[in-house]
C-alpha cells in the first residue's frame, strides 16, 4: 500500500516575537532547517531560534499552498487569534 505523505502548514514564532508561515511535508526537519541549516528561510536565519506555534494537516500540496497564502493574507492580530482558537 502507498502511503502518501501529508502536508503542513505551519506558523513558528521567531525570537523577536514575529511570526512565519510556511508549508512543508516534513515538518520536524523543517523545524530544525529554521533553527539551524542554511536551508531555512532566509527570514529566519536572523531571527533564531524559532519555535513551532501552530499547524494544519492537508493531504496535498495544493491545499496546504493555498491556506499558506490566505494565512499571509491575515492582520496580524488575525493570525495571533488563529494561534489561540
């Protein structure tokens, strides 16, 4: 049986309290891209360490992409909200 992979997107807080959203298939090694690698955005880098504060699960890339973008898209406030419920 195949088993495919999930997707996330996910939201860390870096360590000057802002927030970045992204997607990833792999999310414990994404995590330690962010806090480590040089394969973490290049957002991130400066602003380590980051730490995972939210996640959703999708079954395609597709999916995951498009709540990434409609989480962009958010107030800040709207995405410290989203972070609480």
């Amino acid at each position: 049986m195949l088993m495919i992979k999930p997707w996330f997107t996910y939201i860390v807080q870096c360590s000057d309290s802002t927030l970045y959203t992204g997607i990833t298939n792999d999310l414990e090694r994404r995590l330690e891209e962010h806090n480590s690698g040089e394969k973490g955005a290049k957002y991130t880098r400066s602003r380590r360490p980051v730490k995972l504060v939210y996640r959703e699960k999708f079954t395609c890339r597709t999916d995951a992409a498009r709540r990434e973008a409609a989480i962009k898209n958010m107030r800040v406030e709207d995405k410290k909200e989203l972070l609480t419920s």
